[in-house]
C-alpha cells in the first residue's frame, strides 16, 4: 500500500512537472528591421510573439534582395 501511494505520488508529480509548457509560452517583442548597405533604413511596429509563432520567426532566415537585408529582431 505505502508503495502505490508513493508510486502514485510521483506520478503526479512528473505529471505536473511536464504540464507546464514554459517552452512554448515563452513571448517575445519581435519586429522586422530593414538595413540598406548595413545602414538600418526602416522596420515595423513591434508585436508580441509566443509559443510556435515566436519559434517560427526565430528561424526565419534574413531577406536579402541586393544590397537590402530585412532580418526580425526580438527582445
């Protein structure tokens, strides 16, 4: 008996431990900065990413169109 409740005990623990998805909440502010021969020239209006969405952006390769590069930056 006293080993079923400590089996059971640690059974909701891990359960716990593993239900709290920190990983995939995690948010950042991520915006679109464009630089033109290195110089920055514009970027857009900061939005807050989470989970798969942030996780997708962050790799996300930058755009490089001659000598314009448009990369996403997040804090």
């Amino acid at each position: 008996m006293k080993t079923k409740m400590i089996f059971a005990g640690a059974l909701l623990f891990i359960a716990a431990a593993f239900n709290s998805c920190e990983v995939l909440n995690d948010c950042k502010t991520c915006k679109q900065v464009t630089y033109v021969s290195g110089a920055w020239d514009h970027e857009t209006s900061p939005v807050e990413y989470c989970g798969a969405s942030l996780l997708a952006i962050e790799a996300m390769e930058d755009l490089v169109e001659g000598n314009s590069r448009t990369t996403w930056e997040c804090n």
